[in-house]
C-alpha cells in the first residue's frame, strides 16, 4: 500500500508519533488510570483459598491437601503455557487486525472526556503490516479548538452545522479530505461544518462533548454518526474497561436507573478504570480471579437491557439538550444495522439509515467498504457514500428542520459480529 498524504493550506505543527490512545503501538502509560483491589481484599482470598486447603486437610489428612495444592499450581503453568491458545480468532480473516501496527500521536489526556484531540496540531499517523510488508500512512490535521479540520471554510456568520460520533466520524485511517464531514462541508460552502467526532468515544462521551460545545458553537443543525456497536462502551462494562486499560486508556461512563418514583435519571461515573489483583500479570489463574471480579462489580452494566436503555435515554438526552439551544437534532446511520429504528420513530426523531453495507465483498472476498486489511473501519469510498447521502438530508433538515425516511428504505442487512469486533468495542 502506499502512502497517502497531503500539504494543508493552514500551517500546523508538525507532531512526531507518540502513542497514547486504545489499541496503538506502545501506549503511554503514564496518561493510564490503574486501579487495583487494596491488599485487604486479596489476602481475604488468600485467606479463603488456604482455609479451604485447610479444611481438605483436616477431612481427607494432608495428603488431598497437598494435592490441591499441587493442582493449583499445574494449572497455572498449564494456563500460562497455552495462553496463545485462548486470543481467539475471527470467522473471517480479511481484517487482519492482530498483525497491523498502528501509531496515532494526535490524543491528549482530557480529566472529563478521558481523552481529546490535540488541538491545533498536523501529523502523520500510519498503519503497517510488517509480515506482508504493507503499510499505509495517512494525515490528520485539528484546528484551534481540536476539531478535525474540514474543507476549508470560514465562519463569517454562516450557518453552523456540528457532526458528532466516534472513530467513523473522525475518519479513522483517512486523510482529512477523504472524511465525510470534510466532503460535506466542500458540498455546502455556504454553511460550516464542524467535525466533532473522536476515535474511541461513547454516545456518553459524545453527550459531554455536545455539553461543552452546543452554547458556544450555536449550530443549526446537529448529526450524531451512530451505530448500535456504541451502545458497551457508555455503560463500560468490565469487557470495556479491561481493554481501554490494557491499551492505555480510561473513560467516564452512565447507567440509565430507575428511580423510586418510576421516574429514569442518568446515573454518571467519572473516569474510572478495569480493577487488577497483585500478580495477576503472572498468574493466569489470578488473572482469571481479577476477571471474575470486575464482572461481577459492573455486572449490573454488562445487561443487554442496561445497554439499550442507557443508549436510549443518551440519544433523548441529546435530542433535548439540542432543542434547548435551538438546534435541530439528527440521527445518521452509519452501518447497516437499524436495531433502534423502531425507537427513533415512536420517539419522534429525524434519523436515516446507513447507506450502505460495511460487510459487502466483491468476487475475490475484498471488503468493498471497509480499510481492509489495515483495518475495519469505513474507508474512503464509505465516507463518499456517507457525503453524498447526508448531503441533501441536511438541506431538508436547514429548510424544515425534519427528515424521516422513506418507507422501505430503513436498512435490513444483518450486521456481520466478528468483523464488527474488529472496531468496537475499541475504536
């Protein structure tokens, strides 16, 4: 693959790669919120465990005792040698996402967000293949307030349109210009568009972001780039927060709850991170321990219905805080997959479906929409299709202020979970 690079016509500073986000070579750990259970609560199961031998000694005489003891400690270095065995692998090898290498240097430490773009900044970020020899560099360029650039554009009193979401609304692997706000804003000059998406957010994060910016920005209209996969990371449940730890990184989280007056409030956690036991990066049975614990602490936010209801009460949240500051509020698909439609239109919201299918292939099993095999995540072609489908929904949206789609045309694709997994929970 070759590289993909452009000159700006705004002078940025330059930014070396130095890593500090989720899945990226060599995490900097020192932005990395650890947190551990306290010596109280592992010499108690310590304890537990050696009264239990205890009690096998004392009913069976200590020769069961030790060969618990002895079974124990063969499990472990049974578990700590095929530990390569339990990675897993996924149905489809297209994405090849445990060989690529990948350097991003444009995230900072953010104490509400977790993390943020640096503002101001342009930088080369690539991915790599080292065993196929593959590699694909690509640009990323924010402007003063740490938004990804768009086409260029001056303010000058025109009408503002914010696109928020996650990595796919950043453009993740892309250059600027092959984003889709970047080919939005070159389609409506007479508006400014503003990219808010971050690699890596949750709609809850998404929600904070609106929160900081919707009063000083004044926007016409606001797009969330959505797609069901967000729905783990608001709630982080432990599968989230283990992997956001491991790759360096750590976020806040909410949990839509009932009230005892019937009434549903969002319950919001500060930044918090997957809890590790003493030696569990040792021990495999420790580890498998720690792993047991944090399912049970977050066991409450790991429910598929706590997931859809958080998700639920997110995007009405949004809708009001959006019509609290005179803006219109739409919902844009991004992947084919239309688990919430039903939601949206009993709830009233200006949505549309994804335009096309991330999981299509041509004949020779290639990914037609996807960063393959780089990566998983919509590539240049997607973010075209993604321009030119929300393109003339925005103009409707600038002159009605309404847009709901047609009928027969609410996306039915099935969604494919192991090339899903390349991308979310993570990015």
């Amino acid at each position: 693959m070759g590289s993909a690079n452009k000159s700006g016509s705004c002078k940025k500073t330059m930014v070396s790669p130095v890593s500090m986000s989720m899945n990226i070579k060599h995490p900097r750990r020192e932005y990395t919120k650890i947190e551990t259970y306290s010596p109280v609560t592992f010499g108690l199961f310590v304890l537990l465990f050696l009264g239990i031998v205890g009690a096998v000694g004392w009913s069976c005489g200590m020769g069961w005792a030790v060969a618990v003891l002895l079974f124990v400690l063969w499990s472990d270095c049974i578990l700590r040698l095929a530990a390569v065995n339990f990675r897993g692998r996924r149905k489809k090898d297209k994405v090849m996402a445990p060989l690529v290498e990948k350097e991003f240097s444009g995230h900072m430490p953010d104490p509400v967000l977790g993390w943020s773009l640096i503002p101001d900044v342009r930088m080369t970020n690539s991915f790599a293949i080292p065993r196929k020899k593959m590699r694909l560099d690509y640009t990323v360029s924010t402007d003063v307030s740490g938004r990804r650039v768009t086409a260029d554009s001056e303010n000058g009193g025109k009408p503002v349109i914010s696109i928020y979401g996650c990595s796919n609304t950043f453009g993740w692997g892309l250059d600027d210009e092959a984003t889709y706000p970047w080919l939005v804003q070159a389609a409506l000059p007479e508006h400014t568009v503003l990219n808010y998406g971050v690699s890596g957010y949750s709609l809850y994060q998404v929600l904070l972001s609106m929160e900081r910016t919707l009063e000083r920005d004044k926007p016409k209209v606001v797009v969330l780039g959505f797609s069901p996969g967000l729905e783990a990371r608001s709630v982080s449940d432990h599968h989230y927060l283990r992997i956001l730890s491991e790759e360096g990184a750590v976020a806040p989280s909410c949990l839509s709850v009932v009230r005892r007056n019937g009434k549903r409030t969002l319950k919001r956690f500060p930044l918090e991170a997957y809890k590790y036991l003493p030696l569990s990066g040792s021990s495999p049975l420790i580890k498998l321990v720690e792993r047991g614990l944090n399912r049970l602490f977050y066991k409450r936010r790991g429910r598929e219905d706590a997931r859809r209801m958080t998700t639920e009460h997110l995007l009405l949240m949004m809708s009001n805080l959006c019509k609290k500051h005179g803006a219109v509020f739409h919902v844009q698909y991004l992947v084919a997959n239309t688990g919430y439609r039903d939601f949206l239109h009993t709830a009233g919201f200006n949505w549309a479906p994804g335009p096309l299918d991330l999981d299509l292939c041509d004949a020779a099993g290639n990914y037609l929409y996807r960063l393959s095999p780089f990566d998983g995540h919509p590539n240049a072609t997607a973010n075209r299709e993604y321009a030119d489908t929300l393109t003339p929904i925005l103009h409707q949206l600038m002159e009605s202020g309404s847009y709901k789609p047609e009928p027969g045309a609410l996306g039915t694709s099935k969604r494919d979970d192991a090339t899903e997994s390349a991308i979310y929970p993570v990015f």
